[in-house]
C-alpha cells in the first residue's frame, strides 16, 4: 500500500511517501524558521500562510523523488492534531481534496503518535510493549505503548513542556529563535559545577512534569550573577542538566514501575546529545534498549504521519469526506490497531 502523508501542524510542511512493502520512498520538508525570526516565536497567521505555498510544491518534490505518478497512490494520511487550528486545516483541506480527487480513502492522524511510531521507519525497529518518552514542542509525556493505538499515559506536563523551557529561557538568555539548539550549543561551554538548578517533581512520587520553575530560576540566577557571557553559558549548561536529569530520572522511573527494557525517545528535544548520552548510560545500567528515530525525523515531519497513516489503512481505518481537525486530542482517545 502506497501512502502520502502531510504534515503541517505547526512551523514545518513535511510531505513523504510510504510504501507497506517497501519502506519510505521520499520526504521533503520546508521549515518556517526564517519566517518567525523575527517575531521569536511562530506567528499562527503567518504559518498557515506558508503550509498554503509550500504544501503543493513539496508534493511535486517527493513525487519526483520516489519516480511516483499520483493515480498510483493508495490512501493519504494528514495530521489532524493537535496543533495550530489554521496550520491543521490547510494540510486537512490539501489532503482530503485530493483524496477525494484520486478516489482514495484519507485518514487524519494524531501528530503524537506520529512521533510515537517514527522509530519504527529505523533498523532495528522497537518491539512492543515499550516506554515512550515524547518531547515535542509543547507536550511532555511518557506513554506506556502495548501496540499501535494501545497507550497509556503515565505522566503529562503539569505546565511548560521541556520544549517550551528550552525556549523561553534561551530567549531570556537573549538567544534567537528557535531558542533550544542554541541553548543547547551555549551551555556546551558553560561550567558545570557554577550552578545548580532544581530537578522539579523527582523528590516525589509519580511520573508527571514540571519545567516552568526552572525559566524561572534561570531569570533570577542571571539578575543576581550578573550578564556577561560565561554567566550565560553556566546558566545554559546548569538549566540543560536540570531537564535531562529530570527526563532521565522518569524514565528510569517509568522503567522499573512498569518492569519494561525498551524506551523509545522522539520528538525535537529527543535531538538533544547531552540528553541522548544520559539516557543511554541510564538505559546500560538497568540492562534496557533506548530507541530513536534519525535526527531529520526527531522535528515535525512528513514521513511519520505517512508511516502511522499507512499503518491504520491497513488496518481498515478511514475517515468520512469532512475536513475535520482537533487541535487538542488526546492519544488515549486512539483506537487500537
């Protein structure tokens, strides 16, 4: 079965093709970094604006990648949240007019188990039952994960996800946007030993999250030691140790209350190396595997939705012809596969 995905949930317009037999056959993916720039943040206007010219234009790209005419297409898969409404809509709108077009089923797909499945595109791909660590942009979550559409979810963000403190305090710091790999580049040649942040919600039980604190204790440490740009790097490199010890800790956490050996990390913070590298030792002293997806699909894009689309047209899954989008949707609301 051959699947088209569109993604366009927030900043990134991804567009991939998945073969059931035969793997990913293309990607493209258009980032609106330079657009929200100048802004510090993603403007919601503007990012529907840009799905709306770069959605078509990629398709073309990935058609031509894969050798692929349109009519041999199966079924098309699109994000269908959560995320920014207008962003949501423009990939809806795109995908079920030419589904409907081509006489093929369209199915909407919930972004974060795109992110959940994208490791499954690698070699070797994690068996279930596992533990999935999801960190993208404004969710924290560790989800227990039996099979596809069989989550639970242990612990949620009470308030800023790890994405989102990454970013608000490299803004403080008065890094541009997106502030996460740049905070993450600082605090490379920041002291470890200067500061020391707390680690929030691990002197208690449970899986949940917590990171607004920490934005919080960055801005006071810098109004009280000072702006120079080793003080910078310090507060960089003491607030990055914070959220890994902090997501280590669960999902060694996480590890032992459920009796499982294989965590699976995805989304953009999942990118990061000091957060790759814990995870790894923590995973070698507790005789567990730790599962990624590459780098170019740790961000938004197009190939997990195809994957996760393909995986439940298979299964029979298909929507009606309305556009429909849910930009709050809970993964618990999935229907098994």
């Amino acid at each position: 079965m051959l699947v088209l995905g569109i993604e366009s949930s927030c900043d990134e317009t991804g567009v991939a093709l998945f073969d059931s037999r035969r793997g990913l056959l293309g990607h493209a993916l258009h980032s609106q970094i330079a657009l929200h720039a100048d802004y510090g943040g993603v403007v919601p206007e503007l990012a529907s604006r840009d799905h709306v010219r770069k959605a078509l234009p990629l398709l073309e790209q990935v058609m031509a990648q894969s050798a692929t005419e349109r009519g041999a297409i199966d079924a098309i898969a699109y994000t269908a949240g959560p995320g920014l409404i207008g962003a949501l809509l423009v990939g809806a709108s795109i995908a079920r007019s030419l589904a409907w077009s081509l006489g093929v089923p369209a199915l909407g797909v919930h972004h974060m188990e795109g992110h959940l499945l994208a490791p499954m595109l690698e070699t070797p791909a994690p068996a279930f039952p596992f533990i999935a660590l999801l960190v993208s942009g404004g969710h924290t979550l560790l989800v227990r994960v039996d099979a596809i559409g069989a989550y639970r979810i242990l612990g949620d963000t009470l308030d800023d996800a790890a994405g989102e403190a990454f970013d608000k305090t490299a803004k403080l710091l008065g890094l541009d946007y997106p502030g996460g790999p740049q905070l993450a580049r600082l605090a490379a040649g920041g002291d470890p030993a200067r500061f020391r942040f707390p680690r929030p919600m691990t002197n208690r039980p449970g899986l949940d999250f917590s990171f607004s604190g920490l934005k919080t204790f960055a801005l006071t440490t810098s109004q009280e030691a000072g702006d120079d740009a080793q003080t910078r790097a310090d507060i960089a490199r003491a607030f990055e140790d914070a959220v890994v010890d902090t997501l280590v800790i669960k999902c060694r956490r996480a590890l032992e209350q459920t009796g499982l050996s294989r965590l699976v990390v995805a989304g953009g913070v999942g990118a990061n190396r000091a957060l790759r590298e814990a995870l790894q030792d923590m995973a070698c002293q507790h005789s567990a595997e730790v599962f990624y997806p590459r780098l170019e699909f740790c961000t938004d894009n197009g190939a997990m939705i195809a994957y996760a689309g393909a995986c439940r047209v298979q299964a029979g899954q298909r929507d009606g012809l309305e556009v429909s989008v849910r930009p709050r949707w809970s993964l618990e609301e999935l229907p098994a596969v």
